[in-house]
C-alpha cells in the first residue's frame, strides 16, 4: 500500500480545507462536532443543511459515484481525503446515513427506479435519512427483529416498533427491515423497505441521552403503508442487502481526525494551564499518556487508509471496517476518559465560562461509551474479525 498522494489529490484535498475552513466560521456558537451537533437542536440543524446544500453544488456529496447518477467518479481514496478533512473540522453537511450507507447500497443493489428517485435528491444534500433498524429485543441480534411487514394490494403494511433510531426527528425518509415470511429461519424473510417519514402511522419519541441530547428516538409503526416498489432487492432478501449497507458504514476516518483535532486541544490546554506552580505540559505522566493517544490515532488512520485502498481494489473490506470500527470506538472513549483526568473537576463542567474547551470532554464522556455499541457493538466487530478476517471457526 502506497501512503503518498498524487497532486491532483494534494490540491483536492487542500481545496476540501479551505473549504470546510470557511464554512466553519458559520457554525453556532459552542459548536463541539459529533452526532449531537447537527440533530440535538434546531440552530445545528439549520447549519447542518446549508453546510449539505453547499456540499451538493460541489458534487462532493456523491464524490465515488457513476456520473449518470449525479456523481463525480472519484477514486475512494478522494473520498477517503473529503472524509478525514470534514472530520479534523468537526463539520456538519453529510447525511451519514443516506450518503454513506443506502447510496451505496442502492447502487448495487437498487433498481432503476429507485436511483433515478432517490439518488440525487441525497446528492444535492436536500434531504436526510435515518436507519431504523435496532428493536428493542433486537439490537446486536439484528435477525430477530419482529416487525412485520404484510402484503396487501400494492403495499405492504408494516406493524411494529423500532428503537435507537438516529435522527428520526429530522429525517425526511428512513430505511428499515422488516419480516415478510415468518415461516423461514430468522435471517431469511426479512425484506429492506424505504419508507417516507410523512407516511401515517409512524410515531415519533425522543429517547435523551445521558448528557441530555435529543439525539436517539423510538418509532412506532401502526398500519404504515409503503408501496411494493420501495423495496430494495428481492423479497426475503432484506438481510443480505442489510450486510452490504453494514460494510459501507464503517470505514472511520472522520472519527479519527476529529480524535487528532481534539487531541490536539488538548495538548494546547496543557501548555496553558498550570496546577500546583507547574504547568501540566511538564508532568511525564501526561506527556507519556499524550504521546500513547497520538500514536494510536496514527494507527487508526492507518487502519482507515487500507480499508479505502481495499475498496479500491475491488475488494470487500468487512473484517478490516470491523476493526476500524471496534478500535476508532474504543480509542474515542480512552481519549474522553484522559482528557477529564487531566481537566480534573473543570472537566465534568458545560455551559459555563469555567468549562474548558467548550464542555467538549464532559460531553464525550458520557456518550462515549455508547459508540461502542452504536453501528454494531465492539463484541459483534471482534466476531467479524475472527470469521471473516482471520477465517477462525464459528462455535458449534
């Protein structure tokens, strides 16, 4: 694998910072990054789309995709380049769920159609998705959710509860799974469906997290219908196309520049603030674990690069997206965890003038833990790392 970039990339990438540069400027007050950013409220929400509606007259929302379907025919690696700056800036404009995971997936496994519908209103950044998929005794066990989905006519009915979904509040459609054969074992059955928010029947309640975010909902579905052409693939099918849009979800690297920025704040704090006559820079103990944290950053982003030149390869990165994913996660919550040990009681204060770096680490401390589980829990990764990575047998 070859790390060096060509100048048409160094110049795109460059062209990528001072755009998200700019645009930055913009952002509300106390803006820290992160899911919650964009979704919690609605002053974030309304930056997030007009940093989305700049995107897509960029094209840069479809960077990778055919031209016929609105895209520019990028290599990964570009997208990789976009990805990481956005990140490092802790910019809004991506809807992570539409662009980074049912565009793909449509793209392979949609039909005609639904491209032509779907595609470039996801490309101009006009609308957002949200994936309804967890229930609430179907989490990391994705294959035994419950909801059901009946024929009827042209539609079919969809009768059930989905939990945990991101963004539900603000989005415009949502793709979700639902059982279409009861009968079959439990990961056949299951069809992929595309489902307009508006549609009657779906409810919507916010479920706040522990920092108090409006970030997670819970959906109820009564009698929803959805025309049979909103389903992706063929019926019973669903859970095969599941895999496809689970491999696209994960590759990380916005998480680990966002990491790098924020370690570097860090490192500026300690530069600047004193605790006992010394300033904490000097401490051997917080220089060590500092230079532990850069290091591992530079690892993820290793991990990231060699999933897009896998991608780009051809190849299917799913055990290298795995540890990507379980490591980019777990390296987030060591990050949250130092930079409040360091801060001391500064570092559990928000909202204030007493609250270093905006409140950042008292925020991520309590949230980080949930990105272990979020997009597949680190115990699921680590299964995939085993079976599809390292060819490992599966338990009897």
């Amino acid at each position: 694998m070859d790390f060096r970039l060509t100048e048409e990339q160094e110049a795109l990438k460059k062209e990528f910072e001072d755009f998200f540069e700019e645009a930055m400027k913009q952002a509300p007050p106390g803006w820290a990054g992160g899911l919650e950013a964009p979704f919690a409220t609605d002053e974030g929400f309304a930056f997030h789309q007009a940093v989305a509606r700049k995107l897509g007259e960029k094209g840069w929302l479809s960077l990778p995709w055919p031209k016929e379907y609105g895209g520019q025919e990028h290599s990964q690696i570009e997208q990789l380049l976009f990805s990481e700056v956005m990140g490092y800036y802790r910019a809004p404009g991506v809807d992570i769920w539409g662009v980074g995971m049912l565009a793909p997936t449509l793209l392979l496994s949609g039909s005609e159609e639904q491209k032509k519908e779907h595609l470039p209103p996801i490309a101009g950044g006009g609308l957002l998705w949200c994936q309804a998929w967890s229930e609430p005794n179907a989490g990391s066990d994705l294959a035994s959710l419950t909801t059901k989905a009946v024929e009827d006519g042209d539609d079919y009915v969809l009768n059930g509860q989905k939990i945990w979904t991101t963004a539900a509040h603000r989005a415009d459609w949502m793709f979700t799974l639902a059982r279409t054969d009861p009968e079959l074992p439990r990961h056949r059955g299951l069809s992929y469906f595309l489902v307009d928010m508006k549609t009657p029947g779906i409810t919507i309640r916010p479920l706040r997290d522990m920092a108090g975010n409006h970030l997670f909902n819970e959906l109820f579905l009564d009698d929803v219908r959805v025309p049979k052409r909103n389903m992706v693939g063929e019926k019973n099918r669903g859970w095969y196309v599941t895999l496809m849009t689970m491999n696209f979800e994960r590759s990380g690297i916005g998480a680990f520049s966002e990491s790098k920025r924020t370690l570097e704040e860090l490192v500026e704090f300690i530069k600047e603030t004193k605790r006992d006559g010394e300033v904490l820079a000097q401490n051997p103990f917080i220089r060590h674990r500092l230079a532990q944290l850069a290091i591992e950053i530079e690892v993820g982003r290793a991990l990231s690069y060699r999933i897009a030149w896998v991608q780009q390869a051809g190849g299917i990165p799913a055990a290298e997206a795995a540890a990507a994913k379980v490591y980019g996660t777990e390296l987030g919550q060591r990050l949250a965890y130092l930079g409040c040990q360091i801060m001391g009681l500064y570092g559990q204060v928000k909202e204030s003038k007493w609250a270093p770096l905006q409140g950042t680490f008292e925020n991520a401390y309590q949230t980080c833990v949930g990105m272990n589980i979020a997009a597949g829990t680190s115990e699921v990764m680590r299964n995939i790392i085993a079976t599809r990575g390292l060819e490992l047998p599966r338990e009897p």
